[in-house]
C-alpha cells in the first residue's frame, strides 16, 4: 500500500492570526464548508468566525462568509451550494438560535430555550424535509456550599415553512436517532440494514423486522455502541453482490477497545477484533471503507496514554482461511504538526481530533484519495485546524504483514 500525504495549515491560509480552530463541518457536492474559529490574539476577546469552502478534489478555497462577531457558533449543515442552517449560543441572551442563511444573509431565526445554558450540539436531516436538532441545557443541583450543573440532552424536529421555522418536540424521554440505512442488494432495494444504537437490524419493504443481532450485553447495552455500517460485498458468479454489512464500534466492558466485525444476510454475526490484537495502539476506528469479499480498510485513530495520538490505515484481506494485513501510520513528527508516513507508531505529546473523513469513493477498488479533517494539539499550542490529503496507490499489495 503506497501513500502519499500533504497538510494544510488553516492558520497559513490567513495572515497574523494566532490560532485557527475547525468547529463544524457540513460536505454538499464537490464543496467542503467548514466553520472556523479565529483568534487574532491569544486573548479570547478577540475570537471571530468565518465559513470557508474548500473544493474537496482540489482543497481550494471557493469562497468566504464572515459572520457575527457577537455570536457563539455551533455546527454547520448545507442545504444546497450557498444555502445552510447554523446554531448558536449567546451570552446576550438565554438560550440556543437556529438560523437559515443565504451565504452571509439571514433568511429566518428561530430561539429554543430549554433551560440554564441552552445549547445546539448537531443539525440532522430527517424524513419529510424536516431536520432533527439536538442539543442540552444545564439543571442546576443544590450541592450545600456550592451548586453543580447537570446536562440535559432535548431535541426537536424542525421544518422550513414560508413563514419561518416550524417546531415540533419529540418525546424527550425517548430521543430519536437519525440511523443509517444500507440496502440489502442492488436487486432488492426494499429490504435495508439500520444501525441502532447497540445492534444492527434487517427490515423488509413494508418495514417489517425481520431480525436484530445486538452487539451489547444484557441490562449494559452501552458498553459496545456501534460508530460506523458499511455494505459487505462479494464477488459471486462473477457479479459483485452484497451479503450483509461490515461494522465497527468500542467496547467498553473491560476499557475502551476497538472491535471490528460483519453481520451476514442471514442475521450471523462474524467478529474479528482479534485481528487487532497485534496493535494495540489503536484506538478508535472512524471509517471502513470496502473492498470486495473480505477486503476492508480501516482508519482511525491511535493512542499511546500520556504520549500522543496519530493516525492509522489498516489494509485487511482474507486468503486461504487467514488474515493478511498492511498498515501504514501518519504520525506526527518532533519538531511540527504535519504528518509523516511511518511503518511503526510514534507519539511526541502531540493530539488530534478528527472532525471528519472523506475518502473520495466509497468502494476499495476505486479509492485513489482520503481527506482527513481534524485539530491539534501540543502542549500550549492548541486547536490548530489541519487538512490532510492521502493518496493511495496499490492497495491490494500482496506483500502484506
């Protein structure tokens, strides 16, 4: 597997600013728009926020929106090329604004108060047109000498009407979560594959369960919620076809563990966490990425505790009833914050979080190019928005480890 990657340093993209930070992501199109958090100085008063759209083949910059100074915000979704919603929270007022723009023209506004310290969190189209927002407030609990602040989590359903926003609360006692479908075959679309919040399951066309394999233990379901569904596919009389899905999670019965698995058509369950036995430094995976039979790459993060996170792309390929792997890490070097390509993993106190990945085909076999999104950190030097482009050739390399 041969890898070529390149970073982009927001803070390089703008002149004498301290420190940039990526807050939001929303992909439409060809079009990447990220909602930034700028700092002219190291003093907080001096933050302000700006959209930038980045083409996602090439990572120019299309264009620019400025936006309010006097408000906080949150998270970003795109509805079309310069149409898109964005939340905020205040300290002018109480509570959390949804608001439609039109690039940097407010088209409507809407104010949710839920309580003490109201807050959007995520933007989430829903069925009908109407988006799901999600979001908490903080229930203050009398502690004797002092309070303490407890968070709430709330949502609602919100549609776009003529008039402005219209709001509808969902039962907070059983908030909703906009789930992932997958098709059950090219042939038979009706039947899909939904990723709840511990198990994956099967439905038919008129929406009938047809089966549930949870991935939880009994009475401790939140010990293994599953991140991330993506199609299994098989090469079969010399068609690709689709048997079930590959998925992947954490595992927190004994601590945070990775575990990596398919589901067949039939309802089995096939896990193969052991095949991450041989690296333990891998922490979270964040995405699959497909092949045919069992060919799957993961990416994700490592963690060595107290010394550093990275990057990791494992290749996996199944032959003649064994496992062969490829791994390549993107670790950060002593002196700065851009990636190297490594065969081993390293950790110089530096961190990142990744905001979001964008392989730019959804099938093994095409994939030429990954983005990755993310911050990092070193020490004081913090929130610092990077780009990264990974270019893949000769994936299926049979010299395998």
């Amino acid at each position: 597997m041969d890898i070529l990657i390149s970073s982009i340093n927001l803070k390089e993209k703008l002149k004498d600013v301290h420190r940039v930070e990526i807050a939001g992501i929303s992909a439409l199109g060809n079009n990447l728009f990220l909602l930034l958090n700028i700092w002219n100085t190291e003093a907080y008063k001096s933050l302000l926020q700006q959209i930038f759209v980045f083409d996602r083949h090439t990572l120019r910059i299309n264009d620019k929106y400025k936006i309010s100074k006097n408000l906080k915000w949150n998270c970003i979704y795109n509805l079309n090329e310069n149409i898109y919603l964005m939340s905020n929270f205040s300290s002018l007022y109480s509570g959390a604004a949804l608001v439609l723009f039109k690039e940097n023209t407010i088209i409507t506004s809407q104010l949710f108060d839920k309580g003490y310290a109201t807050e959007i969190h995520t933007i989430q189209r829903d069925q009908d047109d109407s988006f799901l927002i999600s979001g908490s407030w903080h229930q203050c609990i009398p502690c004797g000498s002092h309070d303490d602040y407890v968070p709430v989590q709330w949502q609602s359903k919100v549609t776009i009407g003529d008039s402005g926003f219209i709001d509808e609360d969902i039962d907070q006692s059983n908030p909703k979560r906009i789930v992932l479908h997958i098709r059950d075959s090219d042939s038979n679309p009706e039947n899909y594959y939904v990723l709840e919040d511990y198990g994956i399951s099967k439905y038919d066309n008129d929406d009938v369960l047809i089966w549930n394999q949870g991935l939880g233990h009994y009475g401790a379901e939140n010990l293994q919620p599953i991140h991330k569904m993506v199609p299994f596919f098989k090469i079969q009389n010399g068609k690709t076809v689709r048997d079930g899905v590959w998925f992947s999670g954490t595992d927190y019965t004994n601590s945070a563990e990775p575990f990596f698995g398919r589901i067949s058509a039939g309802g089995t369950i096939l896990s193969f966490k052991n095949i991450l036995f041989n690296y333990p430094e891998i922490y979270k995976i964040h995405n699959l990425i497909p092949g045919n039979d069992n060919n799957c790459l993961l990416i994700g993060e490592t963690l060595e505790i107290g010394h550093g996170t990275g990057i990791f792309m494992l290749f996996n390929h199944f032959l003649e009833g064994m496992w062969q792997q490829n791994i390549k890490y993107l670790n950060f070097s002593k002196t700065g914050l851009d990636l190297t390509i490594q065969d081993v993993p390293e950790f110089h106190n530096r961190y990142l979080q990744i905001k979001e990945i964008f392989p730019q085909s959804e099938r093994l076999e095409d994939l030429n190019e990954i983005i990755i999104i993310g911050n990092t950190d070193h020490f004081r030097d913090r929130n610092n928005g990077y780009i990264w482009s990974v270019k893949i050739n000769n994936v299926f390399n049979t010299d395998l480890k």
